[in-house]
C-alpha cells in the first residue's frame, strides 16, 4: 500500500481547508475626518465632505498636503487595512442652538439683521475680511455694521477723504503690521491728524499678515515660521510647512484650510482680538 506523502492535488476542484476566507466589506460611515485610502488610485486622505453630485454621494478627501480629490460612495476603499464600503454618515439630530457667538458675545438668536450703520470698518484685505466674518460675524448684523475692503493702505488717505467721516458715520479701520515707525503707522498718523476729531479710528496688529493672528497651534505649530526678508512673506510661509506654494492658487487654498482651523475667539492671538473688539465698539458709539 502506498502513502500519497504530498497530499491531495491543489489544483482540483476539491474544497481545500488551507486557504483563508475572503475578507468581506463592512459598511463604514464617511464621518469627516476619516482618513480612508481608495484602493484603485492609492489616493490617502482624511474626509472633509459627503455630498451630492449628479444624483449620487460622492466624499472629498483631502490629502496631507492639503489637495482634495472626489470620490464616488461605495465598495473599493480601505479604513485601518480593512476593506469597506463608504456609505453616507449617520444625520444627527440638530445641536441646541449655542448661548454665545464665536466672539464670545451672547447669541442673539432669529434677531433680524439690523439695516446698516452709516459708519464702517475697513480692512486691508479679503483674509482679513473673510476672518472678520467668521469670528464677529454675528455680532455684525445685529450691529448693522458693514465690513469693507481697503485694499491695502496705501491709498487710506484718499478712500478716508472721499468718504467724509462725520459724528455719525464714523471709520474704524484694521490695519496689518501697525508697529512704531513703519510706514502703515506713519499713514495711520497722518490721516487720523486730516479727519475731523473723533471721526476715524485706525487700529492694528504687529503681524505681516492676519494669518499670523491666527493660534499656531491650530495647525499644529509650535510658531509661526519666520520668513526672510526679500520673500514674499505668504509663499515663504507655504514652503516652510511643506504645502504647495507654486502659484497664487496655492495661496488661496492654504488660507481655506487656515481659516478652517479657527472655532472662535479662543483660536486667534489677544493682539488681534482686542483691536477687533475697539473698532467694533467705535463705530456703534
């Protein structure tokens, strides 16, 4: 009698008990955050949105460096080397209205917004706006107090004049890098001394940039990188952290990701906050 010592052919059609069981997908809600790897483009990222598009769920993820691709819900994705399927996340019950604004104002809340003061606030650009909006935002409508753009101070002077402050229709403007004896102080100076008393109220920041108000720590910084001078402080900025920074595109989309990093008050320097808060209460005088 023979002994087969190599065992049964494993190219039969036989059932084998060796071979492991396919590894079945898990339903997986694409909760933000999420850092999942499609396994068609190997693209890595964490999830920041789940919407719909052409009639289907589709989740956009954003890479470590800040790109953002789109992907269609389903099977074909990995979580923690599991294989699943995305599905959309489980909708929650609406959160309590919150108490207090991002500014730490008490919340005010179905208040109709106010119809606009005759004073205003400038600011020097579209970031400090937009940053403006996020934090003091709420507070702003109830005030009715409209936020403007400056567009840089060079020209503050000209828009202060053409403007023709009055008791009643008053201009605080925010101004970047205001530190004794550069040139935004000295034109702060100047058309503070031309206004009628009492009429313009020019404030500002020690920072190159309102992007340095901003907490380091919310984008995981222990400080702000410093920049050499001659750069071009914001490309500077975008190469020391290792983020795009070929174009102004790049520029545009790392200020979508800081600004995405402020909650409220708590997430932006003192230096930036008190001023805010002074010309806030200046032109609602």
């Amino acid at each position: 009698m023979s002994h087969d010592r190599y065992g049964p052919d494993v190219l039969s059609a036989g059932p084998t008990r060796h071979h492991r069981p396919a590894r079945t997908s898990r339903d997986q809600p694409a909760e933000t955050g999420l850092v999942v790897e499609d396994v068609e483009t190997g693209w890595v990222g964490a999830v920041v949105r789940v919407e719909k598009s052409g009639g289907q769920h589709v989740v956009v993820l954003e890479d470590r460096r800040g790109r953002t691709r789109t992907f269609t819900l389903g099977p074909g994705f990995w979580v923690d080397g599991e294989p699943v399927v995305l599905v959309p996340p489980v909708t929650r019950a609406a959160p309590a209205r919150p108490a207090r604004t991002a500014s730490g104002s008490v919340a005010v809340h179905d208040a109709r917004a106010r119809v606009a003061r005759g004073s205003r606030i400038w600011v020097e650009g579209k970031h400090d706006a937009e940053l403006v909006e996020k934090v003091w935002g709420d507070d702003l409508r109830v005030e009715g107090v409209v936020v403007e753009l400056l567009e840089g101070v060079d020209h503050l002077a000209d828009a202060v004049r053409d403007f023709r402050p009055t008791a009643d229709r008053r201009i605080g403007v925010l101004v970047d890098h205001l530190v004794p004896g550069s040139k935004e102080s000295r034109i702060a100076a100047e058309v503070v001394r031309s206004a009628p008393a009492g009429t313009v109220l020019v404030l500002g920041h020690p920072y190159v940039d309102v992007w340095q108000a901003v907490r380091p720590e919310r984008l995981g910084l222990t400080a702000w990188p410093t920049i050499e001078r001659g750069t071009e402080w914001k490309r500077g900025i975008l190469r020391e952290l290792g983020w795009p920074a070929d174009d102004q595109a790049d520029v545009a989309r790392a200020w979508v990701r800081i600004l995405r990093s402020v909650r409220s008050y708590a997430d932006l320097e003192p230096s930036l906050l008190g001023r805010v808060e002074e010309l806030i209460d200046f032109v609602t005088a």
